[in-house]
C-alpha cells in the first residue's frame, strides 16, 4: 500500500528519470539487438525515445546510469560479449 511517503518517492523527477533512462536504454537494446545504436550514443538518441516513453519530461541529454544497460545499448550483443 502506498503511503504518501512512497507516493511522493514515484513522482520525484529523480525517480522518474532513473526510471526512463533504464527503460530507454532496454528499447534501443530491443531496436538494435546486434550492434546497439553505436557507442557514446545513448545520450544523442534519449531524447527521441524519451518522448515516446512519456515518463521523463527532462529536455537534456541523459546517460543509463547503468553500465550493463549502457553497454547493451550502445553496443547490442556483440559488443555485451566482448565487454563481459
């Protein structure tokens, strides 16, 4: 059950972000499977999938904040591969 405490925790734009930038970074990982979206690009395309997501209203460029996300997103299997 939520208490305000834990309601005020799920709108927090901190919160919210975090939540986004994993979520992202799990949708480009899907879109490009193999190869990812290319390395260093995670920041360059969050905002495009951001907005469909609809989670995080921020206008900047964002990075995972998880390694393992980030890896996978930028550079997709093959590159998750080599990197473990």
């Amino acid at each position: 059950m939520f208490t305000s405490k834990n309601k005020q925790a799920t709108t927090e734009s901190s919160f919210k972000g975090r939540t986004s930038e994993a979520l992202v970074a799990i949708k480009m990982f899907r879109d490009n499977p193999l190869f990812g979206v290319g390395a260093g690009n995670y920041p360059h395309h969050y905002q495009e999938y951001s907005r469909r997501l609809g989670i995080d209203d921020r206008t900047t460029e964002r990075d995972a904040h998880n390694l393992f996300l980030e890896v996978l997103s930028e550079l997709g299997m093959v590159g998750f591969i080599i990197f473990i």
